[in-house]
C-alpha cells in the first residue's frame, strides 16, 4: 500500500463502487484533493458525484480501491471509527434540506457540535453567527415546518460550517434556492471555507457552482475525464475548468 502525497488531505486510488443490484456507479476513479482546496465534482446526472462523495466521506466503502484522510486509510477503517471521522472531522450538505423536525433553526445548527462536547452556550453562539450570516438568523426559533425550503437549506449549510469542519461534502447544495439566492449563498460559503481553510469537495452540474472552485474533476458513467484548466479571472472568486470526454 503506498501512502499519499503529503499535501492531500484527501486521496483516492482506483476506487470501485457498486451498489447492491449490481448497478455500477464508480469504475476506477483516482485523485487528490489539496488542503484548503474548493473541488467542484461535475458531470450529468448519475454519473456518480453523490456515490463519490459519499465514498470519500466514509458513509460508504467502495469494492475495491482506497480513500485515505490525512494519513488515514478510510477504507480499513471500522464502522464506529469512519461514524466517529465523519462527526469530528467532516461536515455534510445534502441537496434537500434534512433537519430535525422537533428543534428549531438555533437547535438545530447547534446539534452537531454538541454533540461533539461544546457546551450549549458555544454552540448556540456559533450556530446564531452562521445563521446571521446566512440571512436567517430572524427565523433561529422556528422549526423546520414553519420554514421555507431555501430557508431549510440555509440553516443545514449554518450547521454544517458551525462545525468548522476540516472537509466540507456538499451535494448540490444551491438545489433548493432560487437562483438569486444561489450567489449570496455560494459566496457565504467559499468565503468561510477560505478564511477558516476549509477543504470543499462539491458536487454539482450547475456551472455557476462550478465556477466558484479552485479545480473542476469532471465525472462520466462512474470515471474521471479529462480536465482542461482556464486561466485564473480577476474578477471571480475560484477558477474554472473545462471537461473533454475521452
Ligand atoms: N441506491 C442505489 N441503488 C442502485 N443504483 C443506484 C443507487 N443510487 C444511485 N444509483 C445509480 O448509480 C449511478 C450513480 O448515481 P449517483 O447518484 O452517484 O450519480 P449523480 O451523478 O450524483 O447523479 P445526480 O446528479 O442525479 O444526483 C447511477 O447510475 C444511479 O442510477
């Protein structure tokens, strides 16, 4: 087994994945992502973005291949080990908002860092700063019914970047907005990720998304293509990319 290059935090090698009726989902996908890094995972749909970053978040083992952490073989690892990687180590954006129905905004933002062993008071005070930032800190005491969908979605990416995670899994995260809400929230994001050096790894088929990450890795039918990078633009937050099918 040889390790990984020292400045990825997260690295796959060959990995395979096939779910349980045998539809193939991953075939081979190898790479790295680098410590701070925003990675836009991109492709059309079921070309396996969300199987991939599920992998890489340990919620899943491939068949075959490996995902390393730092220098943590996640593949070997026991399931209560990857339960407690993923708490401690990784935050999570699904593309529809799932919170705890019985708790409110505040509550729930704060959960995971509770769970984690904040006191009540640190968690809540870093949940309402995300909140405020997020343009719902006026909705922190309402529970999820009495919520928006795109309000939803602003208190789950509250709580995942209250954590301060050292990856940041985001599955089409802006699904739910509007596209005019999509930038603010896309801005909130990379920025806290930059100032607090958190690595992003996104998946996403909107372009808008795409453009806002350092490097783009473009899927195909559960296999890597070609990545074509453009000239960083003064103007936008990240770099875009450009895929050839090969
Ligand atoms: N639970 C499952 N059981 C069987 N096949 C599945 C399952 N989930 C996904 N697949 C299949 O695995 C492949 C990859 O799916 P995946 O959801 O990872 O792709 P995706 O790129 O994230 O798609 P989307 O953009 O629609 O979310 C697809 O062919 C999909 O139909």
């Amino acid at each position: 087994m040889v390790d990984p290059p020292d400045n990825d935090v997260l690295w796959a090698r060959s990995l395979h994945f096939q779910h349980s009726d045998g539809s193939p989902a991953l075939s081979g996908v190898s790479f790295g992502v680098r410590e701070g890094e925003i990675l836009a995972v991109s492709g059309p749909r079921g070309s396996g973005k969300t199987t991939l970053l599920r992998c890489l978040a340990g919620l899943v083992t491939g068949q075959r291949g490996e995902v390393w952490f730092n220098s943590v073989p996640v593949h070997t690892m026991a399931p209560h080990a990857r339960e407690r990687l993923r708490r401690d180590r990784f935050g999570w954006i699904d593309p529809s908002p799932v919170l705890v129905p019985e708790l409110n905004a505040l509550e729930n933002a704060a959960l995971p860092l509770m769970l984690r062993g904040t006191s009540r008071e640190r968690a809540r005070a870093a949940a309402l700063e995300w909140l405020v930032r997020l343009d719902v800190g006026d909705r922190s005491r309402r529970r999820p019914h009495e919520m928006k969908q795109a309000e939803r979605q602003r208190v789950t990416i509250a709580r995942a970047l209250a954590q301060a995670p050292t990856v940041l899994f985001a599955d089409e995260p802006t699904a739910p907005l509007h596209r005019a809400d999509r930038a603010h929230v896309l801005r909130t994001l990379t920025t806290a990720a930059r100032s607090h050096g958190i690595t992003v790894v996104v998946a996403t088929h909107d372009v808008e998304t795409a453009a806002i990450a350092d490097r783009t890795l473009s899927l195909l039918d559960g296999r890597c293509v070609n990545t074509v990078h453009l000239p960083p633009v003064a103007e936008t937050e990240g770099r875009a990319a450009c895929s050839l099918s090969v």
